[in-house]
C-alpha cells in the first residue's frame, strides 16, 4: 500500500519532503482561495483523526465564517490516550507536512498565528517539530503566518482542545465551557466563569476592536492536518475513492497489549480489526486468543467475537463501539477484566479536573467500589452504586472524559459480568492482575514502554513517591 503520511524511514530534510510529495498542498490553498479550500476538503470525506470524527471541512467552514477579526490555528499533538501512539509516530517520521497543513489551515482561516501543541515530555518529537518550522519557513513552505512550539503538562486533558487554549494562554489545563470557535485564544470578554485573556498584541485592530471579541481558533489533531496537503494536491476524489462509505482515506493505526509485538502503522480504512492486529501487531502469540479490544479508553470494548468489523467509524459503530484516534489495546484469554476496568476508571478518575463535581466524585467512587470488587472486599450494594454512578457522572460536563467514563466501564460491566461475579462471590480469579495501563512513553523495535508513574499518580494531579525499589 502506498503511504502518504509515513515514509519508510524519516524525513531528515525539507527536500527529502518535496521528494515525498510535499508542498503541493499549500501551493493549490493558494490557488484555489478559501473557500474552494473548504468545499475540497469538504469533499474529500476528511475526519477529524484525534478521536471524535468530526468532519474536517465542517468544522474550517464554522471557523472561517465566525465572526471576529482575529483568528489562531491550533495543532493538537498532546496526544495521551492510552493506546496511542500514532501522532508521536507522525512528528518523529514526517514532521514537515504537519506543518504544510497548519500553514494550509492558517492561510484558508486568516490566521494570525499558529501554534504547535505538544508535551513537554516529548523530547524528540519537539526537536523534530522545531526543526521542521525552521526549515519550512526557510524554504517558503510554512505560508506566511507566525508558527510557535507550546509545550505543557503531563495531563490527559491538555489534549481536550478548549482545555489546550488555556494552556497557551499560561493556565492549567482546565476545559472551558464553550468551543474554540466562540470562544477562543485571547478573548478579551470573560465568559461563564474564567477571567478574560490579555489582547494579543499582535493581533490585527479591526471592525470589532472596541467590542468584546471571541476570537475564533480552529484547534485541530496533527494527523488531521497533515492528512490535508495530499488531499489539495490529488484531489477530493482521489482521497474518496479510498477508505469507506463514511471514513474516506487512510489512517495511523497503533496495537499494543498482548499481542506479538507493539506496533504503529498506516493503514487504508476499512481493514478489519482482526487483519489490523495480525499486520499491525503480529498477532496473538501461539496458544492464545483475544478476549477483549480497546479503543483508547474512550470506547466500549470489543470481543474477540466481532474481530470482521471494519476498522472505521461506521464499522466499529456496528460493533457496538467507536474508532477513536484508532490505538487499540489488545487483551487476551488470561486478562482479568475487572482488572482492566478498575484501571480504565483509575486513569481518568485522576485525570479529571474536578471543575465538574459529577465527573470528578462518580469516577471516584466508581473506582474505589471497582477497587473492593477487584481485591475481594466487594458486595452487590458496590455493583448498584457503580450502576447509579454511571447514570450521573456525565452532569454538567465540559469535556468528553465523564462520558468514556460511562461508555467504557458500562461496556466492560455488560460484556464480562461472570467475572465481576466471580470476585463479588469469592471464587479465586485466577486471570491475570495488576496489568499495566498503556499510556504508552515510546514504542522501538516491536515493544511499548508504558509510563511507569501513571500509577503513582493522584486525584490532585500530584504524584505519590513510589515504593523502594520500584
């Protein structure tokens, strides 16, 4: 299959880019205007590749005709879903058209900046980002809008796009109400319960200077972004004609878990999920079967029963879950999932920001009654609280987290209830425990190395001390 986000090997140059495909798409931006911009993309079938699907050219049009003199591109590239690893795989291998389609963004909304969020933690991919702002800039190939690196915290929710303004804007990754393209960088009008941003001082002064201005900011996934240069330089159709009905093109696919070897992979949608894990992931090893698939932790979970559903919105739908950003965590016969359920629940019960207290107490108690049932202290009463939880826990909500609280706990609850049984009626489980959560650190000659701390993390976001030794 011919690929057209990952080279074979990385890219070390801009002409290594050029040589690749590259810098096409922005030279067609600028032929075609904005608007022809939007109506391509628009009719390319293009998704949103950082979980949520939304339709790319939707959301640029929305952005684009918002009112407001001021505008920001935003690249997403804190990527923290457990799972994943698939935008860091991206920027380590192909930066530069990361940047070819920011410039893109920036040109069809008017931008005045862009900026480039990633980690601090991710040490290389920075470097490699940096570098190619550099060289693109040099070359004539980065548009003419200001490109910035922003660096943040750990937090899985500096990756929830209005909790990423905030972090640009020197704040602690706390989600705001309302979406970028009502209320995005810099706006000078506070709104519904956090204080207004300094102006930028390099904002353009215009119609709306003496009003409150929203400043409207597309924040889109690196992927995403850096699917939009081949899409202008061959075409809608070209990217139509592959993929599904309703999930057009290819996509960077990541498999983890108990499967042969780790790995991240582009792929064309539509592969089934059985076929994925085989190319992606080798396999299962000799002996053993899959029991259970998980897309990130935002996804109900999929047995090894439905391993044909396609590897796409619409055909993970069918099974029941979702594609997310497409990392999948492959468990197999001897994983215990209550195990992986208390788990799932302990990440993003921490991870909360506890601006909403639904979210931030129902996933606590949900997984402190998952905690009894996992090491023998549970009773049915802990099972009703969990399920009287789960009906609450999205109250209020800023952001999507309480909702994969819901989806995926609920989905691991109704697909292995025998196992919730066993422990709840004190038959000895004996599957396997204390499994890692993949919130994966890298991923180098077939192994994911997960982060070791995330179980030393706390609900306040601070971290324990780990025991000696560890």
């Amino acid at each position: 299959m011919v690929s057209f986000l990952l080279p074979d090997e990385p890219l070390r140059s801009v002409d290594e880019y050029v040589a690749f495909g590259g810098a096409q798409g922005l030279a067609r931006a600028r032929e075609l205007g904005p608007e022809q911009t939007i109506q391509e993309i628009s009719l390319s079938g293009l998704r949103g590749r950082g979980g949520g699907g939304f339709p790319t050219g939707r959301k640029w049009q929305t952005v684009r005709r918002a009112r407001g003199t001021t505008k920001y591109v935003v690249v997403n590239a804190a990527e923290g879903e457990p799972g994943t690893f698939k935008d860091r795989a991206l920027m380590r291998r192909n930066p530069y058209q990361i940047v070819e389609g920011a410039a893109i963004a920036a040109l069809t909304m008017g931008a005045v900046r862009v900026y480039i969020c990633l980690k601090a933690t991710f040490e290389q991919e920075i470097a490699r980002m940096t570098e190619a702002v550099e060289e693109m800039q040099v070359a004539g190939l980065a548009g003419n809008t200001t490109m910035a690196i922003v660096t943040g915290p750990e937090e899985y929710l500096f990756g929830e796009e209005k909790a990423m303004l905030e972090v640009i804007e020197g704040n602690a990754p706390l989600p705001r109400l309302l979406p970028p393209f009502e209320h995005g960088l810099f706006a000078v009008a506070p709104q519904m319960g956090w204080q207004a941003a300094g102006a930028d001082p390099d904002a353009p002064r215009g119609r709306f200077q003496a009003q409150p201005q929203s400043n409207p900011t597309l924040v889109n996934n690196a992927e995403t972004l850096a699917t939009v240069p081949p899409v202008l330089a061959h075409g809608a159709e070209w990217h139509r004609a592959m993929g599904t009905a309703h999930s057009a093109g290819h996509v960077i696919c990541t498999v983890v878990g108990d499967v042969s070897h780790a790995g991240v992979a582009e792929i064309e949608l539509g592969m089934s999920l059985g076929e994925a894990i085989a190319q992606i992931g080798g396999g299962m090893p000799p002996g053993r079967e899959v029991k259970a698939v998980c897309s990130g932790v935002a996804n109900a979970v999929v047995t090894g029963a439905h391993l044909d559903a396609e590897v796409s919105h619409e055909g993970m739908q069918a099974a029941g879950s979702g594609l997310g950003s497409a990392g999948f965590i492959v468990y197999d016969d001897t994983a215990c999932m209550v195990d992986v359920a208390h788990a799932f629940s302990r990440f993003l019960w921490v991870e909360s920001c506890g601006q909403c207290e639904a979210c931030k107490l129902g996933s606590e108690d949900i997984t402190a009654a998952l905690e009894r049932i996992e090491f023998g202290g549970g009773a049915d009463i802990d099972v009703q609280e969990i399920g009287a939880r789960l009906l609450t826990v999205t109250d209020g909500t800023r952001c999507a987290l309480p909702v994969e609280e819901q989806i995926v706990i609920a989905s691991i609850l109704r697909t292995y209830p025998e196992e919730f049984a066993d422990h709840l009626e004190g038959r000895l489980c004996e599957r396997r425990h204390d499994l890692d959560l993949p919130k994966i650190v890298d991923i180098a000659d077939g192994v994911a190395r997960y982060d070791e701390h995330q179980r030393f993390k706390q609900a306040d976001w601070t971290y324990a001390a780990a025991p000696s030794g560890y």
